[in-house]
C-alpha cells in the first residue's frame, strides 16, 4: 500500500469555533505506526484538508529513508524545507 492508497484509506476529522479550526488525519489501518495528523488553522482557512495531506505525503515520503527509525525525531533540513513547502503551499 502505498501513501495515497493510505490516506484515501483514512477518515479525516474537523472542528472548528468562531476563531480557531482543527482538522485530523487519523492513522489509516497498517501504516505510519499510529500517527496522528493535526492541523491547527483559522476556520476561513481555504484548504485545510490539502495542507494536511501534503504534510502527510512528506513524512510517508521521510519513511522511506533507510536511516530513519520511526517515531525518533527527524533531524533534516531537507526535510524542514520539504515540510516548510507542504504547509505554504510553494
């Protein structure tokens, strides 16, 4: 299975009040050891949803090194600039 087959998988989650809106990911079955996606966004936030599954893509893509051990922290500017760019957008 793959990270899109994973995440199509998932049921995502939202609550929101009148200043602040919160979206999950919950983990989808057999994948990324349980993990959990949270989103904090104002609620006229346009696309919470895509931010969240970009940042999703990116840490499924961080599994894919053979040097990181799941659920240590990452310690990458590669990948602070990959997640920089999943939440902007750009």
């Amino acid at each position: 299975m793959n990270a899109h087959d994973a995440l199509r998988e998932a049921r995502q989650q939202r609550m929101s009040s009148s200043s602040a809106a919160l979206t999950s990911l919950p983990p989808p079955p057999r994948a990324l050891a349980g993990i959990k996606f949270v989103l904090l966004t104002t609620p006229s936030h346009p696309a919470p949803d895509t931010v969240l599954k970009r940042i999703y893509e990116t840490y499924a893509d961080q599994l894919k090194d053979p040097f990181y051990t799941v659920e240590m922290p990452i310690r990458s500017e590669a990948f602070d600039h990959k997640m920089a760019v999943a939440v902007r957008g750009h």
